[in-house]
C-alpha cells in the first residue's frame, strides 16, 4: 500500500463566481468517491480578467452571456437540488473572503467554511464583502473569527493569494472553477467529473456519442 | 398515437465553430435515441459576435481561452473517438457552406451534408472556404453539386441564412452549438443531453452532486 499515490487534483475557486458556487458545495463529496486528494487554491479572477480587458465580470459586460448564465444555473442548481439566489452580487468584492478562505484552508475546516461562504452569497443572497457575514461563515464552520481574521492578516499567509493567483495564470487559468491535474486543465463546474477521471487515470472517460448521460 | 406530440429541440450550427463539429458528429444519434424531432438551423456567428464587439473569433481574442479551447477538443473529440485537426483554420470563411446547408436541409440527406462539411473541416483538416470541397462533400451525401448550388443561390432560399442569425439573436444565441427548446436556450455541446432531457420533460435530468457522471 505504501507505494501507491493517491491522485490529486488542484482546485482554482474564486467566491465571487457564479459556477463556482455550484462547485464548493459539491467537490468533497465528489473527490471522496472518486479517491482523489484535493489542493485548495482561492485566487481572484480580478487580476486574471484584467489581463484580458475586462475590468469586471465578463457576464455583465455580454448581457447576452449574463443571461443565460443566471438561467444555466438555476437549471442545474435545481438538477443539483440546491437553492440560488439571482440577488447576489456581480462581481462582489470577494478579497476578504478570500484571504480568510487561505487562513481557513490551513486547518481541516477550511473546506466548510468556503463552502459556507459561497452557500451564504449564491444559496441565501447575503453579501460576503460584508464582515458581518463572514464571521458567520467561520464561527459556522468551527473557526474563531477574530483568530482567523488575524491569521489571514499574518505576513506569512496574506501574500498566499496573490501568489495563488499568479500561479493559476501561469498554469493558463483564465476563469473559475478551474481543476488542474497531470498538467492538464479543465474549467467550469460540469468538468469536475472529467478533471477527476484525469487526476485517476491520466485521460477522460470514454463518452457514448448518442446516450444521454 | 395520433394526440401525441413529438418533443422538437431546434439546433442553431455555425460550420466554422469547434464545438459544433463535436455536436454534428453525433446529435443525429442522440436525438433519435432521445425520441426528439430536430429543427436545423444554420446561422453565420460574425453577425452575433460583431453584436458583442468582436470581429474574430473570442478564441483569438483570448488567447488563453483559445489554448484551453483547442486542448479541450482534443480530449473531448478523443473520449467520443472522433479525430481532431488543430491546423483548421479560425475562423474559417464558412458563408458559402453555410448557404449550402439551407438548400441541402430541404431534403432528407441534408443533416448528412453538415455532418460530413463539418468532419471535413475538423476530422480532415480541409479548407470548407473552398468550393472544390464543399462539392466533395455535396457528392458524398448524395446531392449533385451543381443543382445544390443553384438552389443555394435562389432568391426564395439565400435570404433564410440571414433570417436564421437574426431569429437566433434574438433568442439570445450568443454562441455555437446552441440549443432551443420550449423557450429555454442551452450552449455548448456538453449541454446536449440536458437540451433533449428539456424537449422532452421540461427539465433537466437530476443530478447527483458527488458521482461520477
């Protein structure tokens, strides 16, 4: 046994994304039945649209995208069995919550509380660039809130983002959810199941072209 | 029998889009295993993405995305068995086999045409801008090209391409392959099954949050 890897799989989640909602509330559990270890890495999509000229959220600059965007994903939320808020806010000011999220991520909680984070915007429409909330989020999932807050201002951890963040771009992250695994990546919620089978067996699964899925 | 409906998906296809070589490859298959009558329109996507303030592909425009596009057929287009020739040209000029598909979907072997102009451009890596090749594919689907052709060129057919982009605009198509059915609009070949699951039930499949699909 001891010379078995386990796969491992990366994961590039920003809160302020829409899809990626659909992702947090649903990774572990996914990764534990597929056996593959996670690596959790917030980032922010701000500097990563930057460099592609977008100074917000690319779903408010193409309506059209926009709106198929909130009704995609009230589809497969409710195919999911999960709420979602259309109220919340595009693009919401996620740089605490996400400093927060790289403090929270040193302890074996830190998967809860992002996913309460994200639940909190998409699933009950309230603003997580308010403290407020956040400190919700973290007491929720087991944290003391002002030892977080601390944490995450602490020299040694809050420059993990940025670096995060710069990682994801050299690996060609350009949006969120991302997975990377093997050296390959793969974007978007409905590719989890494909970026799983990749960190596991290093290709994708044959598809039948004609069955439903 | 005679009170039963039969579910009807509309298919709005762009030959010089990657991701609707995917879908033409095999949505003949799929609808009928679906049980799902298909409507095909072709539509020229400069128009729409000229609405958006593009005047190329966004797979240049971003060339990150781009990157990601390209490897991500090659994966999908493996896991369904089907080649894949990076060298096509993007965009290429796809005008004239779009006219074409208008005339040839009067008649019965008309989806047999846009399947094979289609694998000829992304299977094959042939040039569809050019006429020697479009008859190729004419004669490989039982039309007799010039005919086609003139039919193309018809006063009562050529305006219908330009009638298809405008009805898809203003369905809110923003991209290629997309899908319509009981006014709901889905994107992408991996939105496939959920557009025939919505043609016949009015909704998407449930989805388990943590299996592999």
């Amino acid at each position: 046994m001891s010379n078995e890897t386990v796969p491992k799989l990366t994961f590039w989640f920003e809160f302020a994304s829409t899809y990626t909602y659909l992702t947090l509330q649903r990774i572990e559990d996914a990764a534990k039945s597929a056996g593959v270890e996670l690596e959790w890495r917030p980032i922010l999509l701000g500097p990563i649209f930057g460099a592609q000229g977008w100074d917000t959220s690319p779903f408010k600059i193409y309506p059209a995208k926009g709106a198929f965007m909130f009704r995609d994903l009230e589809r497969r939320a409710a195919a999911y069995g999960l709420p979602f808020k259309r109220e919340g806010i595009l693009p919401v000011n996620s740089v605490m919550a996400a400093r927060l999220a790289v403090a929270a991520l040193e302890q074996s909680q830190g998967p809860a509380f992002c996913r309460r984070v994200s639940f909190a915007h998409w699933g009950e429409g309230r603003d997580i660039s308010n403290a407020d909330v956040l400190e919700d989020c973290a007491r929720a999932a087991g944290f003391d809130p002002q030892a977080l807050s601390a944490r995450a201002s602490d020299p040694a951890v809050k420059p993990r983002l940025r670096q995060n963040t710069e990682d994801a771009q050299s690996l060609g992250v350009f949006g969120a959810p991302s997975f990377t695994a093997r050296g390959e990546l793969f974007w978007g919620d409905d590719q989890l199941e494909d970026a799983l089978a990749w960190a596991r067996t290093g290709a994708m699964s044959p598809r039948n072209r004609s069955q439903p899925r």
